[in-house]
C-alpha cells in the first residue's frame, strides 16, 4: 500500500493511516498543502547544493573545492531532513514553492549554464562529482536507517515515510496541533480522514489515481 505526492514520490503508508494525520493538520493545511510540504523536505539536499553551487562559482572556486563544498552543502541538507533541524525560518516553506518548477530540469540547466559561464567544463563537472557523491553515501545512510527501522518493527521506513512525518511534525508545531506519531485508540476507526481524502480525490484525482492498496 502506498500514496503518492504530486510529483510521484511514493510513500509506503496506507491511505487510511496517512490521512488520519492530515486530518489532525485539516482545515488548516488540506492534503495536498502536506503533500507538497514532504516534497520541499526531500528537496532541502538539492538545493541546497545548488544554491551553493551558485557560490562557488561566483567566487571562482578551484574544481576540488567546487566538490567538496557541493558535497558538504549536500550532507548538511541531509542532516537538516533525517534529524529534523528544521530551525532556519520559512525554509521548508521556500524551498516548497521552488519545489513546483523542479520537475522542468530548470536549476540543472542553470548550474550548467552558470558553471560553464564561470569556472568553466571542468568546475562544473566537479560540482556533479560532489553532487552525486554525497548523494551515492546518504543513499547508504539512508538504505542501513531503512534496514534498522525494519529489523525494529517489521515495517520498512524510507527516506519518504520518514519526510512525511517531518512534514507533519512541522506543519502541526505551526498550528500547535500534537507532534505526537502516536495515534489514539480508534482514532483511524473514527473516518476522521476521509473528509480530507475526498477533498483531494475531487481537486487532484490524477495524484489520487497514483494510490495503491498493496
């Protein structure tokens, strides 16, 4: 069983049990507002890369530190999402908006652009070996993290469930709604998240189409 977000991240959570959150967060937040919200979360990493791509090659960086600064700004962003810091203001907000022109490869083809305008072929290729390097180790952090929650409780727990409790988390502090995952006695039982589901189902049934029940 899994839901989607608008832009295809899966999340490995029921609908039922998924909603059930977003019904603590409704009327403020509806379900695509949360939806959006995880994938700004997952975004926190990349952008942070790119912004401080932007950096680097605007003070003429040498191509070995172009990839160590990609790679730190990468694993920094990482830290922010798995431990969730989320103590910069309107981060997760900013990058969220961002997060509705990500799918048109528009910042790739700005780094690009701006690299080779800057520090060159070679400086922007360091940037992708910093990128993609940082990116291959959090992929195992993130894969040993899984292996542990599923050894723990039976269940896997991915780098997108786990953004999906960020995003509930941070949005519930804002409206001073229960942080607490723990879920009352009959609280799922209760049909308190359908309302929202039905909401987004009306408004968005192309992400709705995604959902699957295995």
């Amino acid at each position: 069983m899994a839901i989607f977000t608008p832009r295809g991240l899966k999340i490995r959570l029921s609908k039922e049990l998924a909603f059930t959150y977003i019904a603590r967060l409704y009327p403020k937040f509806t379900a695509f507002q949360v939806l959006k919200t995880v994938e700004g979360i997952e975004l926190i990493p990349s952008f942070f890369a790119f912004f401080t791509g932007i950096y680097v090659f605007s003070n003429d960086f040498i191509p070995s530190r172009i990839a160590i600064y990609i790679a730190v700004a990468t694993f920094i962003g990482w830290i922010i999402i798995a431990f969730g810091l989320f103590v910069i203001p309107f981060l997760v907000r900013f990058i969220t908006l961002l997060s509705y022109l990500k799918g048109f490869g528009i910042f790739v083809i700005a780094i690009i652009i701006i690299g080779l305008l800057t520090v060159g072929w070679k400086g922007t290729l360091f940037y992708f070996i910093g990128r993609y390097s940082a990116s291959i180790i959090i992929f195992l952090f993130d894969t040993l993290q899984m292996k542990l929650a599923h050894t723990k409780t039976g269940i896997p727990f991915t780098a997108s469930e786990r953004n999906f409790f960020n995003a509930y988390r941070l949005l519930a502090s804002r409206i001073g709604v229960t942080t607490n995952l723990e879920l009352e006695e009959g609280e799922i039982e209760s049909g308190k998240w359908e309302l929202p589901f039905m909401l987004l189902q009306l408004k968005w049934p192309k992400v709705v189409a995604r959902f699957t029940p295995d």
